[in-house]
C-alpha cells in the first residue's frame, strides 16, 4: 500500500495490525533475534524470554491475541516449547 494512501493510517492504528506488529516482534525476541537486526547474546537472551514468556502469558495478553489470531498466538508460543534452547 502506498505512503499516500489515505487508508493506510487508519490500517496502521487498527488494534488488529498493531496486534501482528507485537505477535511479529515476540516471535524474533524468542528465536534470539534483535530489531532491525542483530541476535543477542546467550545470557541476554536467557533474560529476554523469560521476560517475553511472563508477558505473553499474562491473562489481558492472551485474550486480546486470541481475538486477534488465536492460531499465529499459539504457534508463537510453541517456540517456548519446541525449541527451548535455541
């Protein structure tokens, strides 16, 4: 969608897009990865996800992500499960 278009400012502040803004940014924090760019260190990483998993799982999170997309919430916080050391 273009700059100039005079939807995509309403798009952008929807709940829904910052929602797989935020679902988008969690998966990156999980596999060890920094934004823009970037990885973090073992022990910084250790730190991060337990910070990311104590925020993920807080009751007012998991209800607006399930409105949001329940299935993309889910398969983001398998990545806790499936590849714990990663």
């Amino acid at each position: 969608m273009p700059a100039t278009n005079p939807k995509r400012d309403a798009i952008e502040k929807s709940s829904t897009y910052l929602g797989y803004k935020l679902l988008w940014a969690t998966r990156l924090f999980l596999i060890g990865k920094k934004f823009p760019k970037g990885t973090f260190e073992q022990h910084v990483w250790n730190a991060v996800v337990h910070d990311v998993c104590e925020q993920i799982t807080q009751e007012s999170f998991f209800k607006t992500m399930i409105e949001i997309d329940a299935e993309a919430y889910f398969q983001i916080l398998s990545i806790v499960f499936n590849n714990p050391s990663a």
